[in-house]
C-alpha cells in the first residue's frame, strides 16, 4: 500500500522532469556548500534583476527526499524555519524559462546572512 502512495508522486516527478530537459532545461548542481544563517535568501537572474514566483524547495542531503517547499515572494525572498530541518540541507530552485539550481547550504552561526541564489537562462 505504501508503494502505491508513492508511485503517482515519483511518475509525476519523472514525467515533469522529462519534459523540462526536452525543452532545452538543465539541472545545475552546485557541489561547494554555502554557509548561511539562516535558510532564507533571494533569487536574482545572472544579470542581478529579480526572478519573482520561483518554487524554492528543501531536500534532505542523504535521501534527497523533499521536505518543505515554498514560493519566492513578488522580490524574489524566501525563509523557511531553520530550526525545523537541522544544519544541512539540499535547496532546489525552479521556475520556468531558467535552468533547475540546486546548492547544499550548511547553517552556521557565523556564515553569510542571507542565499543569494543565481538562476541562468535555460536554452
């Protein structure tokens, strides 16, 4: 019974991410962990203007299962609690026109005080 529960969401997935890489998307892993505060920040484009609506989402490192997602706001800032998801966490951005970008952000007492998050254009 389980693995039916989790059969549509994971046919899902793979369905949506294969239509995303047939129209030119690709998926940007960025292997050095940034060192944050908090797990907020803001989503900019590479020219630096706002990438506005973006799904943020947060997987845990070692399943990469999801744990919470939400919406960057009309300025492109996001928050999630900290506290809730521990010291490490996988961040994934999508948002159509710009390639899925995911970074491994660590929350450190003295780390940066917001993500700043660079989406590229997708070809």
């Amino acid at each position: 019974m389980r693995l039916l529960r989790l059969a549509a969401p994971i046919a899902t997935f793979f369905l949506w991410m294969t239509a995303l890489h047939g129209q030119g998307y690709q998926e940007i892993v960025h292997q050095r962990p940034l060192h944050v505060r908090h797990f907020a920040g803001k989503i900019v484009d590479a020219k630096g203007m706002t990438v506005e609506y973006a799904a943020v989402e947060l997987h845990d490192p070692k399943t990469h299962r999801l744990l919470a997602s939400t919406f960057a706001d009309g300025k492109g800032y996001f928050a999630f609690d900290d506290k809730k998801y521990g010291k490490r966490i996988e961040l994934r951005i999508i948002q159509k026109g710009f390639n899925i970008t995911q970074y491994t952000v660590m929350r450190k007492p003295f780390g940066d005080q917001q993500i700043r998050v660079v989406l590229t254009v997708a070809s």
